[in-house]
C-alpha cells in the first residue's frame, strides 16, 4: 500500500539491505518495530517492499522524530541485532521530501 502523506515538506528515511539465508525471529521483530514506529510521535507512513533486496521508506514530521525513533531502546535492540545476524548489508539515508505528486 502507498502510504498517506501530509503536504510537503516532511522527511523520508529509506533502509535498504540484503537479508542473510538465515533469519530467525526477523519477521516476529519487523512486525514489532513496525508497531511501535507507527506509535512514535511524528510517524506518518511507511512502505515497503522485498525481493532480493528490500526497501523500507518510513515517512516522519521532522529530524528530530526520526532522532527519537533511531534511539528508542528496543529498536536498538532490533538494529543489533540486525547487524549481528539478519542482513549481509544494508545502509539508511534520510532526505527532505519537498514535493510530491498524487496519482
């Protein structure tokens, strides 16, 4: 689904990465990061999308929700673990999104 968005501007934080063969408990963990993402103060959407590399764009009111959410505990916790066992690589950028076009 594409996800609702306010009026420009407003910050989109894309996560790429390349999952190991191997992924125990990664499902049961996106779900619950998705969750709590989606209680943060400044959340406004996501979308996502995998095949052999995956894609999640999460959508946020300003830098400093996205600053809260990197720090939140247990998505600290998910990004260790993350880095320790499920992707073989990934990279986070964060952009300005100025402006967008309806369908």
């Amino acid at each position: 689904m594409i996800a609702t968005t306010p009026s420009t501007p407003y910050y989109a934080v894309i996560f790429t990465s390349v999952k190991n063969q191997e992924t125990p408990g990664y499902e049961e963990m996106a779900a619950l990061m998705l969750k709590l993402a989606q209680q943060q103060d400044g959340f406004l959407g996501y979308e996502s999308a995998r095949e052999e590399i995956g894609i999640t764009v999460s959508y946020w009111s300003s830098l400093e929700a996205i600053k809260r959410w990197k720090e939140n505990s247990e998505h600290k916790i998910a990004q260790k673990l993350g880095y320790e066992h499920w992707y073989t690589s990934y990279k986070t950028r964060i952009c300005l999104v100025e402006r967008d076009y309806p369908v």
